[in-house]
C-alpha cells in the first residue's frame, strides 16, 4: 500500500465540520467618517441582513454592494456580502470579501471561521485546515471537538508524528466514538507503526457502523484495494474479503456497496461470488443505465447470443432514453452485432440510427466508414465520415488506418501516405491490419522496397 495518508485526508473532508453560529451584533470597522454617513451605513446594513436572513440574497447582495463601493473596506460589510455570495454559490467572491473583513478585523473569530468553511467547500483543505488548527490553539475551549481533532491528528499523520497523530485521534473518538474520519486516521497509524491487524479493526469500525455514509465508505476500500500488491493481498485477503462483503452486508441494498463487492470477488476470479452482487445490483436498481449494461456485461460473460445481446442494448437504450449520451455505447452495439451476423443492412440502420443521436460519436463513424470501405461502396460518404474521427482524434491508429484506406480506395495514394505514417507513430506497428494497409500504398506510390519492409511486419504478425 502506498500514501494512504493522501486517502485518508481525501475522505477526511466528506465529513466536514458544520458552519458555526453567526455573531449577533453587527460591527462595521473603520466607521463612515460621519454621523449621517455612519446613520446610512447601519440602516441598509440592518436592512441587507434582514433580507438575507429571510432568503433574499438578491436584495441583500444590491444593498450590500453599494455599501462596498461606498465603504470600502468595512468588515462587516464585507463579512455579510461574503455570506450572501456563498449562499448563491459565488465561493471565489466570497473569499475575496472574506479576505477584506479579516484585514480589517483580524482577530474576529467569525471571519476567520467562516473563511475556513468557504475554503472547505472550494476544496482547498489545506487552507481550512490550517484555519481551524489556529483558531483551535487560541480558543480551545471553542474550537477542541472531533473535527479540529482529528484535522489536528491528520497533520501529525503528514509530517510522520504518529504518536502525536494516535493521541489526537483517540481525543476525537473520545469526544465522538462514530466519528468515521478519526476512526480511518487511527486505522492509518497502525498501518504506519506496521500493526495491520489494528489497522483493520479499526476499519472494521466503521464499515460495521450503519450510520455512516455507505458511499464514503466503499469510496475508502475501493483506494486500500487500488493500492495494494500481491504480496499484501496473499497475507491478508481474508481480512479484504470481509471489508468488501461487510459494505454489502451492512449496506444490503446500497449501489456502491453491491458494486464493490461484485468487482472485487470478480476481478479475484471468485467470479460465481461476483455475480450474485452483481445480480442483486441489478436487481435492485433496474432503471439505472449502469445496472443494465452491467447485466449486459454477465449476459455476455455467460456466452450469450447475439439476439440476447441486442435485446439488452435495447433494455439499456429504454431506460437511458434514445438521445442520453450514456446509451451511446449500446446503440452503437446494436450496428456491431449485426455487422458480425452479417446482415449488414441492419448494421447501417443501427449505426444510422445512433448517429441520428450523436452525429460525432467516433466509434461509429470509424466502424461504419470501415465497413462502407470494405464493401467499396458509398466511398464519399465512408470519407466524410472516416475525417471527422481523425479530426477529433488525430493519434487514434485505428481512425487513421479508415481514412488512409478510403483515400487510397479513392485512388488517392499519396493523400493517404501521411495517414499511415502517423499512425505508425501511435501502435499502427502492433497492428497486421494497418501494416498491410500501408504496404499496399507504398506500393501504389513505387516505393517496392519500404512496402516490402512493411509486408514482412504484417506477415510476422500472421504468425504470432
């Protein structure tokens, strides 16, 4: 396993602390420079926070920004301007006047506190978490909870202090036994000190917690099982088994969870073990486009026919919706299979079809122009299809290999040449397909002895 401290801090921010009260009064520093400057000043500030707390953040913004351009630099205008901001979702120009207030003020509590939750939704943590470590060393009767505990505990964990790590950790647990963030940090110190069976107690804690966010937690054994090697796996694949089957038991119906556990026991080649996650995923989740080419995916697996594979596109095509993009795939399925079948004319339908709701979409562009080429047929049509591809996607070798091979069938040899060249530069040389294509056009151009070269290459890859 390698920087699980990264993965640790990732997940750590899935369990943000909440945003704190919000101070009573108003303080407007520096003050207007006189009485009726000052006496505007109060009223529309009162007046722009009332609307704000009523929800008119577009009122509340007008007013607020006036009082900016007419008092520059006031912390509480600034201060209440950056909550609105926040509020309809403007986070950079929130921090901008969050960054104003603080100049002006800086040792207001709810500035700095604030600011900190705009940078934790912008998701700079690093600027957050340094916030709250301050705000916890100069008011920790305040700020000393599970949250700034165990951000306390995750920068121990960073700079390698386990200890101070563990004791920030166990303080947070303390404090809050759930808390699924200092849980995961004390799992990674025992990970670190070498005690994996700690580390996977401590794990075990929190999978076996209903509570908490089953998503977070498959998100967290999905990056452990990313990180692994074999020899950890061969030690402690029990240990991974019953975290990835504990997400599922506890989380019985839950996606995530189902997926998890299916592509792991899958991808382990327990795959009888996969499937029946896989087919509980499906089972309860047959409106979703991801459950349905899943099952297309088993289907296909199990060596099913061409009619069962087409009769599931059209399953995925239904529940997606014919203009989804994510059906994309299945559409173009539909025209491959029956390509296969050889009933071509049903193949161009299909790929008509799905062109009909994506004209760009590449790989049938590509596999129709091929096809059209194959048959020397409709030529003009293969080409203006076949260029958008390398248009799109000029170092594709496949989609260079279309167009070369159209122009040439074009008689246009020389037109074609720096197609097979460039594709030669992106794995046209893996391919006997491509070799023997370009071949054909040196030859077509006189050039006998690089043509010849390039046989040869097609030929060795016959016999491999």
């Amino acid at each position: 396993m390698r920087n699980l401290v990264y993965i640790f801090a990732a997940l750590l921010f899935l369990f943000p602390g909440g945003i704190h009260a919000q101070p009573s009064g108003i303080k407007a520093n520096p003050p207007a420079k006189t009485a009726q400057q000052q006496s505007v000043l109060e009223t529309m500030l009162i007046g722009a926070v009332a609307k704000m707390q009523t929800g008119d953040y577009k009122t509340a913004i007008s007013h607020l920004e006036y009082l900016n351009k007419n008092f520059q630099g006031n912390d509480a205008v600034n201060y209440y301007l950056g909550q609105c901001y926040a509020m309809t979702g403007r986070m950079e120009d929130a921090e901008k006047c969050l960054q104003t207030a603080i100049r002006a003020d800086s040792a207001n509590v709810w500035y700095q506190d604030f600011l900190a939750n705009i940078y934790l939704n912008e998701g700079k943590g690093d600027k957050s978490t340094a916030i709250y470590l301050d705000l916890m060393d100069r008011y920790p009767a305040k700020y000393t909870n599970a949250y700034t505990l165990t951000l306390r505990g995750n920068r121990a964990l960073s700079e390698y202090k386990d200890s101070l790590a563990m004791d920030s950790f166990e303080k947070a647990l303390a404090l809050s036994p759930d808390y699924a963030p200092a849980i995961l940090g004390q799992s990674e110190v025992h990970r670190m000190r070498g005690n994996i069976p700690g580390f996977f107690a401590s794990i075990n804690d929190m999978i076996e917690n209903p509570g908490l966010n089953p998503a977070a937690k498959c998100d967290y054994v999905n990056q452990l099982l990313k990180h692994i090697d074999y020899n950890f796996y061969r030690m402690w694949n029990v240990q991974l088994d019953s975290l990835v089957a504990g997400c599922a038991r506890v989380h019985p119906t839950d996606s995530s969870a189902l997926r998890l556990a299916g592509n792991w026991f899958y991808g382990t080649e327990r795959k009888e073990k996969g499937r029946e996650y896989f087919s509980r995923f499906v089972e309860s989740y047959p409106e979703d486009v991801d459950a349905q080419y899943l099952k297309m995916q088993l289907i296909m697996d199990g060596g099913a026919t061409a009619r069962e594979i087409i009769d599931q596109c059209e399953t995925i095509i239904k529940v997606g919706g014919e203009k989804n993009p994510r059906v994309m795939p299945a559409l173009a399925t539909i025209g491959d299979t029956y390509y296969k079948l050889g009933q071509t004319k049903n193949a161009f339908k299909a790929y008509d079809r799905a062109l009909r709701a994506d004209p760009e979409y590449l790989p049938v562009l590509n596999n129709y122009a091929y096809y059209l080429s194959l048959q020397k047929k409709k030529l003009k049509k293969a080409a203006a299809m076949s260029r958008i591809t390398v248009e799109k996607d000029p170092d594709n070798a496949t989609y260079l290999d279309t167009y070369g091979w159209i122009l040439y069938l074009q008689g246009k040899p020389q037109q074609a040449k720096p197609y097979f060249k460039h594709a030669m530069l992106y794995g046209g040389r893996d391919s006997k397909v491509i070799l023997e294509h370009y071949a054909t056009v040196l030859e077509a151009l006189g050039e006998k002895d690089l043509a010849k070269s390039f046989r040869m290459l097609a030929e060795n890859k016959k016999e491999e």
